[in-house]
C-alpha cells in the first residue's frame, strides 16, 4: 500500500473518485458515560450515494462522522473505506482523504479564500501550479468567478459564499468520501434551498460518496439518496431509500420523525411522468389553446396538487417534452395514489387506523 500512498504527492489519489464506506458493528462509548453514543451500528454507502443520517439531538449523527475519520477512536467494530479498514490507516494521512465539511465552516480567517480551498493540496505537496489550477477549476464549480474571488478574506463573502468555499475546501484533493455535519444549518431557509439545489447539481458532476447530517427530515429526504434514521442511544432505527422510509416507515418512531404528512413528502418526490395518468381523449394536442392548466411530466405531484388548489380542483394536461399532452391529472388520481400507499404501509395499521390491504394496489407496485 506504500505505493498508493506516495503516489498522493503528485499523481491520483489511492482511491477512485468514490469509494464504499461500510461501518460494521460500530459502537462508541465516551470514557465515563454509562451508555454508548453509538451502539452496534453497521450500514454501507455505496461508493458515489449519499447517506444522510438524520435523528434527534444526541442520538450520536457528530459522533458517527468523527469515527469515520478518527478524531475519536472506536470502541468496537469496523469502518471500512474503499474495502479497507480505516484502523490500519494513519489518522492524518485518512483525514487528508476524507472531505470534511461543518456548519461553522471553519475556514481560516486570516486567509484567501484560494489558500483555504488549497489547505489539504499544501499539505499533500502539490506544485503550486497544479494548486491554482485546482483552486481555479473549483471556484468555477461552486460558481464563483474565480479572479474575483480567489484573494478574497472569509469575511468579505456571504454566508452562503463562504458555505460553498467550504464544499469546495473538503473537495480539494478529489476525496472518495465527504463528511459533511449540518453543513447548511445555520443559513436561512431560502439560502438554505439555494445550497441544498447547488450541492445536488455538484454532486451530479462529482459523485463522491457523502455522508451528510441533518436534523432536518426535510432536508434528508431532499438530499439522500439513503437516508439513516437514529435514535437516542446511537440505534440505527431504518436504513432505506428516501421513498420506502416514507411509504414502509419501520416502527412508530420513524413514523413519528417523518411526520404526520408523509403522504404529502411522498407527492413531493413523485413526478407526473411516475402516475397513471387519465387518456387525455378530446383534448386538443396543443395544450396553449385554451388556457387550461398545463405542467410538464417533470413536475412533482405535491407541485401539481398545490396548482389544482388553487385553481378549485380543476384538472391539469400533463406535457411531455415535446409541450404535447401526454395526459390528464385530476385529484381522483392523486387520492388513488394515496389510498395505495395507506394501504401499503404497516405503521398505519399499528396505530390503530384500518389497514386496506387491496391485492391490486400490491399488484401496482
Ligand atoms: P448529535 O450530533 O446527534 O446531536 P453527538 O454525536 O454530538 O449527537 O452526541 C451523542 C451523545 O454523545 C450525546 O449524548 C452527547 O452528550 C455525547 N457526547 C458527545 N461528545 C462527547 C464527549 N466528548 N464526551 C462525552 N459524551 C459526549
Ligand atoms: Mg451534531
């Protein structure tokens, strides 16, 4: 592994651009607390997810993220990066690849903003050339024009501004994995939105694994591709997609932390193209024609729904790319979809309301 490591200095990094992370049978105790931060926890993130772990205050999201890169050492179990357990590392070396991202943002104040984002590279030993080129090429990625920007101070940026040189700090030497703890926590929701949208389209072009924390089920069902859900005590309570968490929540709790509105965060994830849609018989194909509602097949059913409020219910022409209507949306196709999933999920039938198990709605699925 010699060879993997000095090959940092100039040439790629050991690992692909994303690499696997699995922690197995994770627990944590804090010298002198009774009970374990974490307890028994194992889940893998495939190499280029994001796993978003999301649970209460103190049910151990910091502490989880600070075992993966060693800033606190494991009681017991594993942490695998890449297939390779994390203990066999040296902590700085690991730390060096492993992008790390907090809601502080901790960038050094007394320095550029193109010296923050080159820390690690430095550290590595890059030619100075190759640093202003990557300093450059990730000012350009989180859309910062990077003459303007690069010999800046933090405190010359918006919060927002300095949130995203913190992304881009973490992505310096093109790291296989991402931590990221309540990265957008303290900024304000519409700012927050703005991040969370910017941070997807980066993830498209980069593809790193990441692990990011929220307290926000909001926030997690929006960014994960998984999401984990803890419990105080460190208890991994579900594991799964955004989509069956809210569908097949596991146990009262989860069902409890995603909400009574989980149906309408269910519409929200949903496209009109995903819908048995009504045969739009008699309609004319151009859909300008008459002033009717209009949405293309890429909009979310929450989207839609709110439209057809506010328009007393009325029926909505789904568009497909072309601008022609593909079909009809009426809220009789968004109540049976709803029906569908009430009948799908356990948790309802354990609180007590009546479980319509249908064979054709589990036929539909
Ligand atoms: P979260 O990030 O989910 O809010 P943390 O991982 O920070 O939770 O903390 C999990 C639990 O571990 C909490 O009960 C917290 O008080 C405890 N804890 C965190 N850090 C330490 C520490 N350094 N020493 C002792 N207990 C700690
Ligand atoms: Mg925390």
């Amino acid at each position: 592994m010699k060879t993997a490591d000095t090959a940092h200095s100039e040439g790629p990094s050991a690992f692909a651009q994303a690499a696997e992370l699995e922690l197995r049978g994770v627990s944590k105790r804090y010298p002198g607390e009774p009970e374990p931060a974490i307890h028994d926890l194992s889940l893998t993130v495939p190499a280029g997810e994001v796993c978003v772990l999301v649970g209460p205050s103190g049910s151990g999201k910091t502490t989880t993220m600070r075992l993966i890169n060693r800033m606190i050492s494991i009681s017991s179990g594993d942490i695998l990066l890449g297939g390779r357990s994390v203990l066999e590392r040296d902590p700085k070396e690991l730390r060096r690849e492993i992008g790390y991202v907090i809601q502080q943002v901790g960038l050094f104040p007394h320095q550029t903003v193109g010296e923050n984002i080159a820390t690690v590279p430095q550290l590595l030993g890059w030619h100075k050339d190759r640093i202003r080129a990557r300093v450059h090429e990730l000012l350009e990625l989180i859309d910062l024009d990077p003459l303007q920007m690069e010999n800046r101070y933090p405190a010359q940026l918006s919060g927002g501004q300095r949130q995203r040189v913190g992304v881009a700090r973490a992505l310096a030497a093109d790291p296989p994995l991402m931590l990221m703890d309540e990265p957008f926590g303290a900024i304000d929701p519409i700012n927050r939105g703005r991040l969370q949208d910017e941070f997807l389209r980066l993830q498209e072009k980069v593809k790193k694994t990441v692990v990011f924390v929220t307290h926000d089920i909001d926030e997690a069902i929006k960014m994960g591709d998984r999401i984990a859900i803890l419990r105080d005590g460190g208890v991994l309570a579900q594991y799964d997609t955004p989509r069956e968490i809210l569908t097949h929540p596991a146990d009262e709790f989860v069902a409890q932390f995603v909400g009574a509105d989980r149906g309408l965060k269910r519409l929200a994830l949903t496209t009109l193209a995903e819908l048995e849609l009504l045969e739009p018989d008699g309609l004319p194909a151009d859909a300008e024609a008459d002033g009717a509602l209009s949405l293309p097949r890429d909009t979310s059913v929450r989207d839609a729904v709110s439209l057809m409020l506010t328009a007393n219910g009325e029926p909505v022409r789904v568009l497909d790319g072309e601008g022609h209507v593909e079909g009809l949306l009426t809220l009789a196709v968004v109540e049976h979809l709803l029906s569908d999933e009430a009948a799908a999920s356990p948790a309802m039938a354990a609180d007590g309301s009546s479980p319509r198990i249908e064979p054709s709605s589990q036929g539909a699925r």
